[in-house]
C-alpha cells in the first residue's frame, strides 16, 4: 500500500486521539509554519491534531500530514476545507488574506474558532474578520510570540515617556521568501507608538525615503524594511533623542516561539464563544479597569 492509501482524509480517524485533547486543524500545512505548527500540535500533551489543508495545487495533498517528521499520524493533508475542518475545536491559520477569509467563513459555518498569524489585511478585510468573530471566537496578531507582545508593552511604555523630543524608527528583517513589506509585526509596533501618543498610524507613517528627502519630518514614524537569507525575524523600534537613543529590539532564532504562542491562544479560545482578541488578550497584557 503506497503512503497516500494509508492516511484518512477524515481528521476524526487520527489513531490514538485522546477525546480530551484540544483537535486542531492547520492550514497551509505543507509550507514551513505550517510544518512548524503540525510539530508542536503532535508533541503536545493536550492537543492533537484533527485536520491538514493545504491549496488545491499542494503536491503535498493525500500525504500523511506528519510524513516529513518520519511518522504517521493518520491525517491526510486536504484541501476541501469541510473535510480539513470536520472535527476541529480550532483552526491555526498563517496563510494569505484571501485564503484565510475563505477559511473563517468555513469556521462561522462550522463553530470552529480560529487563530490568525496571516498579515497584510486591508481595512475592509479586517472588517469581515470582525463581523466574523461575531459568530465564533477569534486571535488575530501579526505575530504570536509571547516575546514580542511583551515588546509591545515595552514600545507603549516608552513611547508615552518620550512623547517629546524623541523620533521613532522601526526596522525589520526578514528571510528573501517574505512577500510583504513592512512586517505585520513591524506595522503592529508603529501602531502601537503611534496610538501611545495620541495619533493614527496612518497620520504619520513614511514607508520610503530616497532622493533629497529634506529634514525629518518631526512626529514622523520611519519604516525599513531588510530582505535577505533565512532570517526569521527581527524588529527593533528606535527611539532618537539628543544625546541618546533608545533601542527596544526583538530577535526570534526560530519559528518555534510563534508556533507555541498559537497554540497558548489555541488554549486560551477554550473559554470564548466568539468575540475577537489579540495576544495581549492571551497573555493578560491589557490595562484591567481600575
């Protein structure tokens, strides 16, 4: 029998699954989150996985979803989404914006909740993923290490403290496979030093600068974008004061971190019906009312 006979498409076959466990599904299965992802569900103690998608054009469909670790799980990789999804408690996202809004509106008709590391959503698409999470409960953030939301705070922090005086500039970089520019994660902390001051991202940003540019623009916030190798993340947000500067910087060595922060907001989607919240949500880093 060759390998693509022996696994089900039916997630609800996966032998041995403990009837307890959290059942997760991943989307884009085949790709190197999607990989990352399956690993850290399969090794966990309280979540198994319940279903593997991937696009229709996937050489990777009808393969056991665990076949590149060297074991079987006994869940097909698939891309028809009911059968991806049949069975799952949650489904654990980091595609494009067009596939994961075709995903979520398979999770609202099916009750599962969703985790959404997937960047580069317009205004009117993270709309739709709103009116979605109506219905059932949502995690959406650009990047779901527990580290750089613990950043984030860090950025807010400071930006408040050096409102005056001080310019801010993020820079990022990224492996030469990314297809965005700036990061989700890069935009998500100009957002967050932005509104610490009292203004919109929008307002204020500069995403290029080339040529005879003329002096800063005071209250500005700088963009640049690094593209190269296999690096896997990292930011930095500066601050630039007369006489010092202060560098707030986050480096992830592996996608390791984004995967079990995914699965930290998996667990923390348990206790929520619907609404939509973020990592700050799931690592109790709001501001609680006094």
């Amino acid at each position: 029998m060759n390998a693509r006979a022996e696994v089900s498409a039916n997630p609800t076959a996966t032998a041995g699954a403990d009837a307890k466990a959290l059942r997760v599904a991943v989307a884009g299965a085949s790709g190197r989150m999607g990989r990352m992802l399956i690993e850290a569900i399969t090794a966990a103690d309280d979540c198994t996985l319940s279903g593997a998608l991937d696009v229709p054009a996937s050489p990777a469909l009808g393969l056991d979803a665990t076949a590149f670790l060297g074991r079987s799980c006994g869940v097909a990789i698939v891309a028809d989404l009911r059968a991806g999804l049949a069975g799952a408690d949650v489904l654990i996202d980091f595609t494009r914006p067009e596939g994961t809004l075709a995903h979520l509106a398979q999770c609202r008709a099916l009750g599962v909740k969703a985790v959404v590391g997937t960047t580069g959503f317009d205004d009117a698409q993270k709309a739709e993923i709103a009116a979605i999470a109506r219905d059932v409960a949502i995690v959406m953030a650009p990047n779901m290490s527990a580290g750089v939301n613990v950043v984030l705070r860090l950025i807010d922090m400071a930006a408040r403290a050096l409102a005056d005086g001080y310019d801010i500039e993020v820079i990022e970089a990224h492996h030469r496979h990314k297809v965005d520019a700036p990061s989700g994660t890069a935009l998500q902390m100009g957002e967050v030093a932005a509104a610490a001051t009292g203004r919109s991202l929008k307002d204020c940003a500069v995403y290029a600068r080339e040529g005879v540019t003329g002096e800063r623009e005071a209250g500005a916030i700088g963009f640049a974008a690094i593209r190269g190798g296999d690096i896997v993340g990292d930011h930095t947000v500066l601050f630039a004061g007369t006489g010092e500067r202060i560098e707030i910087t986050h480096k992830s060595g592996s996608r390791a971190t984004y995967a079990q922060g995914s699965l930290r907001a998996a667990r923390f989607l348990v206790q929520h019906a619907s609404g939509l919240f973020d990592m700050q949500d799931v690592l109790g880093l709001k501001d609680r009312p006094r």
